[in-house]
C-alpha cells in the first residue's frame, strides 16, 4: 500500500517537473540546429551595428547616422537594450553567440509557457498547445529585439491571468518586468493593454456595489504600470512606436511581416486556426472577457502575419483554465517543483549544448549578405547607392550608407511607398526621377527587380556585376 501511494505521489511530480526543462531544452536544441534560419532577416546586421555605435559612442542616437535618404532625421532606436545584448555576444563570440542568445531567449520563454500551463492542464493537454505555439511563433524566430522580450510577455501575462483565474489581488512584484521589456523592444503598449482584461473581469466578478473597491485595487497597479513603462532614455516615446508603424499605412503592404495572413495556399496558421475552432466547438464554454481576448488576439493575428506570435504565446494562458475546467486533470495549486537533482542535470546539458553551438560556423543567409557584389563593385567609395531593401541591414553593418533599410519609423509611409513603386516599375517616370533626385551612382538590387531590365536599357547605366545574390549598375560616367 505505502508502495502504491509513493508512485502515484511521485510520478505525477516528475512529470510536472520535467516537461518545462524538456521543452525548452528540446527548442533550444532544435534552434541550435537550424542555427542559420535565425539569421535569415536583414535586420539582424542592422541591430548589431546599432549595439556596436551605441557602445563606442556612450550614448543612443537622436537622429539618423546609416542612411543618406534620411541623414540626420529626427530618430531614435526604442530597442536599445536589445542591440546592444546582440551586440556584446557578436564581439565576445561572433554570429554563434548571436544564434545562442535568440535561441535561449525563445526556448526560456516556451519553458515558461509550458510551466505556467501545468497549473490548470495536463501534460499531455500542455504539450498539445506548446507545439502548436511552436508552430505559429516558428516563422518569426529570428535573432531580432522581439524575441528576447518573449520570457518576459509570457511571465508578465500569466502573472495577470494568474488575477483572473484566482480573483487574486494585482501582481506588484511583476511591475520591474516592464522596465525591461520598454528598453528591449517597442511593444510596451502590449503590457499596458494586457492589464484591461485583467480588470474587467476583475469586475463582472463582482457585484456593480463592489466595483469602487476592485477600481481602487487596480488602478494604483496600472498607474505603476504606466510609469514603470516610461523608463526608458526617450520616456514614454517608445510607447508610441506601434502607432507609428501602423501609420504607414498601405506601404505596410510591401513588407512582408506586415502583410495579413495569406490563405492562398494551406499552412501552419490555418491548420491550427481550423483545429482550434473544432476544438472549441466541444463544447467549450469561455468567459467573456476570455472571448474577447481570443476575438482581439485573432484579429491581430489575421491583420498582420508577425503578430502570430502574440496569438501563438498569449492565447495558451487564457485558455488554459478554461480548457482545464473541461477537459483537464487536477492539478493542484501549482506545477510541482524541481528537485535540485533534475535542475542541475538540465543545466549540465544546457551548458553542453551551448558550447557546441558555439564551436559551429553559422552566418546569416546568402539572400541577404550582398558582400561580393559590394567588394566586386567597390561601392564603399561609389558614392549614393540606391539598395534592395532586404540589402539595407548589410550596407549599415558594412557601414555604407543606405537608402533604405528596415527601420520604416524613420523613412515613413510616402517614401517606402514611392521606392517601392519606383523599383517595381509601376511608374517609370517616377523612378528616373529617383536616381536622379538623389544623385544616385549605383544601384544594388536583387536579380528579380523589374528596375534591373530598365537599367540595361538606359543609356548613361551599365552593369559592372551579378550573381545570384545582388545586381550591380553604376552611372557610366562614375569611376569603376
């Protein structure tokens, strides 16, 4: 009998304890793996560059030091912290550490998940849901500012769904997590916004009698909250960067991160998003204010293909109790802990992992690293090089001065729109006018721009180079 009731004891505790270390050392090994994947967007260069200028110079930018479009512009980077971590672990260890850095971010923050969804689910039932998080967040992991504030939007929000499942008082000791993630990356507002919910149902919870008291409870929080937020070099600025972007308006629709989810052919989103409405068809019953969490998650994530990661690393926690309720098994107050036994295993092997991803030769993608088209052509002393989009992020790390690059809150929505039309070709006279307005000695695009059969046409341009990486044209009377 005494046999019997230690094995029920302890295999449940095992499992609980384990599955957090297995899952995110099984996403860390596989993003070690693919190591490359996580190098394959041009801003990767860019922020690195960013991190380097902030250290030698001791300061952040005010205006506009990379571009020649835009030289001088009022600009500020709102993720700072962010370049400069990937900054530092490029000088100590080259494009390997950068690798390491964003897989460990990422993998902390689906251990995290996978811990927090262990208080109302079973593992099985938290495995499920991880995975298809997983899939979602797997086009956007990359070695950007985004995915090293993930552990912290995932503790910061199952600290306010922890309120909400349990009517708990507001979670002060997680004020200190926003001063962080307003200095990693420009999504603070996400923080902020995530508190509404939390009130709300804070609220219908309560008779109409009692809603002075929850207000009074919570709005000292927020108040907190909000400041907590604004510490950053700018102050409250970087709050304001979401709105900035979304006010480019259509020239959104030329980068592809912005675009809206494309059901033109079958894919990872709408197989999950298809499975997730049978699933809640079995007669799932949500509250409110969760329904309307899941409506406004959703909505973001079908206007804007990056914000896939807020519906694959939030929608989890809110759905949690709910779906445990239902279909769940006990689980007790909490997952159950680690022993210290199973803790220092999980760290020797992460340890291990990390130092052979560093012996590894990882390098951003080819698509994206135009470096023999740009010694090839000498364009470091062509002069004013009008560049491929995806090239704006090399050009800054090579420190040559872009025309473009990725940081659109500085080059606004008129003016990516008109090079984006200019370089398709949609309006010819419109981009003979932007070679010559901004005194342009070469171009620097992918083979697959129409602009490039209009340059081995026109009579003052010839081609000096081309791979299948970059096309070089330079004015014929610039030096060669």
């Amino acid at each position: 009998m005494s046999d019997q009731v230690v094995h029920s004891a302890v295999q449940p505790f095992s499992a609980r304890a384990a599955l957090p270390w297995t899952v995110g050392l099984g996403v860390y090994a596989l993003l070690l793996i693919v190591g490359p994947r996580l190098l394959g967007d041009p801003d990767s260069y860019s922020h690195i560059e960013l991190g380097r200028w902030i250290m030698a110079h001791g300061t952040l930018p005010v205006n506009d030091p990379f571009s020649f479009s835009k030289h001088g512009a009022p600009w500020i980077t709102f993720e700072w912290l962010s370049e400069v971590i990937y900054a530092a672990a490029y000088a100590l260890s080259g494009w390997p550490g950068v690798v390491i850095v964003a897989a460990a971010a990422i993998a902390l923050a689906f251990g995290l998940l996978t811990f927090f969804l262990l208080r109302e689910l079973s593992p099985t039932q938290t495995l499920l849901m991880v995975i298809a998080a997983v899939i979602l967040l797997a086009p956007h992991m990359l070695a950007r500012p985004h995915v090293l504030v993930l552990p912290i939007m995932v503790t910061w929000a199952a600290a306010l769904v922890r309120c909400m499942d349990r009517g708990g008082p507001p979670p002060y000791w997680a004020l200190p997590l926003l001063v962080v993630w307003a200095n990693l990356h420009g999504s603070g507002v996400l923080a902020l916004g995530l508190i509404g919910p939390a009130v709300l149902e804070a609220l219908l919870r309560e008779e109409r009698s009692e809603w002075p008291h929850v207000l009074v409870r919570w709005l000292p929080f927020t108040a907190l909250a909000v400041a907590a937020s604004c510490v950053t070099p700018h102050g409250p600025e970087p709050l304001l960067m979401p709105l900035t972007t979304l006010g480019l308006g259509p020239a959104l629709a030329w980068i592809s991160e912005w675009r809206p989810q494309d059901f033109g052919h079958i894919g990872g989103f709408e197989l999950l998003l298809l499975a997730g409405i049978f699933a809640l068809s079995r007669g799932v019953t949500l509250p409110v204010v969760r329904v309307l969490v899941m409506i406004g998650l959703l909505h973001f994530a079908l206007a804007q293909m990056r914000n896939a990661d807020l519906l694959a690393m939030l929608a989890p926690l809110y759905l949690a109790a709910p779906l445990g309720r239902k279909f769940g098994e006990p689980a007790g107050d909490d997952a159950a802990g680690s022993s210290r036994g199973l803790n220092l295993a999980a760290l020797g092997v992460l340890i291990a992992m990390s130092g052979a991803g560093l012996v590894r030769d990882v390098r951003p993608a080819a698509a994206i690293t135009p470096q023999a088209a740009i010694a090839h052509a000498d364009l470091a002393k062509t002069g004013h090089v009008l560049n491929d989009y995806s090239f704006g992020g090399y050009l800054i790390f090579a420190g040559i001065p872009t025309f473009v690059d990725g940081r659109a809150e500085l080059f606004g929505g008129p003016f990516i729109d008109r090079y984006n039309r200019a370089l398709a070709l949609v309006d010819l006279g419109e981009f003979l006018k932007l070679l010559d307005e901004y005194k342009i000695k070469a171009t620097l695009l992918a083979p697959n721009t129409p602009a490039i059969a209009m340059l081995d046409r026109l009579p003052g341009w010839q081609r000096v180079y081309s791979d299948d990486v970059a096309v070089v044209h330079k004015r014929r009377d610039t030096p060669q």
